[in-house]
C-alpha cells in the first residue's frame, strides 16, 4: 500500500483524536465540578511578569467542587486571585487559612486562596447544556468532515491499487471513524449527566435549607423549646 495513503489514515487518525479532545478541554472550563484543567488558562502577574498558575501557587481538590490554591509566596494571594476571577469570573473566592504542622514541633498559619464552583440553578443548567451541545455539534461537524475529505483523498491516491487492500484501507478508516465516534459520544454523555448531577445537588441543598428555615421558625414560635408530646398526655 502507498505510503501516502498511510500517511491520510494518520492524519485522520490525529485529527479526530484532536478534535474530541478539544471539546473534553471545553467541557472542563464550563466547570460544575473542580477540574484542574479549568485553570490551566489562568496567568497571574507577579512584579509585571505574566506567570501561569501552577508555577506560582499549588492546587489540590477540596472534594467535587471546590479547589484550594496554595501561593508559594503569601504576597502573591491577591494576584492569584484576580487572575482566577479574570478567567472564571463564575467561581466563588474565598481566603482561608490553614494551622500547618511542621518537623520538629514547629507550626504555621498558611494562607489560600478557595475556589468554589458556581451552583448549578435551573437557569445555568439551561445554559451549561446548550452550551455542550453546542460544542459537541461543532465537533460532530469537524469529525464528519475530515473523515469526507480523507476518504475522497485515498480514493484518489488508490488508484492501481489491489481491491483487497483498498477494502483494508476502508475497513480501517471505518474502525478509526467508530472508535472516536464511541468517545465523542461518552464525553458528551458523561457532562451532560455532570449537569444534572450538580443540579440536584442544588435542589437538595435548597431543599435542606429551607427545612432548616421551617425548623428555625417553629423552635422560634415554641419559645425556643423543644416539641414534649408530655405536655399533651393525660
């Protein structure tokens, strides 16, 4: 088989895997959950210099949807966070400080920065999932397209070739096209069920406020007692 056939396949091959790859990366900076990625575009300028985040501060997970940005340098807190809010001005910041044991009895306070994920109402759920399906159409598009264009460009190129290898050569680009295919289909899905998931959490914990609200009231209303059913026996 030409080389140069070949050579379409793997281009195929890579521009598929970009563009699924592509749409994950977006997916991740339309953020429900903490993904270390959604701050991968952040800058901060330290002393007039642009520097990306990781090289200045450290980032570990606070459960599913918060982060907590350590400065190397506790002057640098403020810069880092105005370069979080540049990119994501969605996420909640809040400064904490953190009681760290050192070697040989010594301790410190530590300042960091926490980020917390925006809550998932109905009204940014609507938007987050019009969003993704608008990205996954785009990627859709893309796909379809470089798979048209190779496709046409081997037929061009498999002219003289044997039959049995052209049918090799289209049996593998049908695989190929199937297995990115598969992916696209299960970034997409498992965002679309990271949505929903981040919206019932907001149900839930509006639902558990406002029972707390309706017990807060009613304790309110008993003088601050508690409920004796004692009172009205006998």
């Amino acid at each position: 088989m030409k080389r140069s056939i070949i050579s379409q396949y793997d281009q195929l091959k890579d521009r598929l895997g970009n563009y699924v790859g592509l749409m994950n990366y977006r997916y991740m900076n339309l953020c429900v959950k903490a993904e270390e990625a959604s701050l991968l575009p952040v800058t901060v300028i330290i002393e007039d210099e642009a520097k990306r985040i990781e090289e200045i501060a450290n980032i570990a997970k606070d459960g599913d949807y918060a982060f907590k940005v350590f400065p190397q340098y506790e002057e640098d807190l403020i810069a880092i966070g105005k370069g979080i809010a540049q990119v994501h001005p969605e996420f909640k910041l809040e400064e904490g400080n953190m009681h760290v044991e050192l070697d040989e009895g010594e301790s410190q306070d530590v300042s960091f920065i926490h980020v917390i994920m925006p809550d998932v109402n109905k009204d940014r759920r609507d938007l987050l999932n019009k969003a993704v399906d608008a990205l996954y159409e785009e990627c859709k598009t893309q796909m379809e397209a470089a798979k048209t264009e190779t496709e046409a460009n081997i037929a061009i190129l498999s002219v003289g070739e044997k039959e049995k290898e052209i049918d090799q050569i289209k049996d593998a680009i049908k695989k190929l096209d199937k297995t990115w295919t598969d992916k696209r289909e299960q970034v997409h899905a498992d965002k679309l069920k990271e949505i929903e998931d981040g919206y019932n959490k907001y149900l839930n914990e509006q639902s558990e406020a406002a029972q707390k609200r309706q017990e807060d009231e009613m304790a309110i209303g008993d003088g601050g007692k508690s409920f004796d059913m004692k009172n009205y026996q006998g």
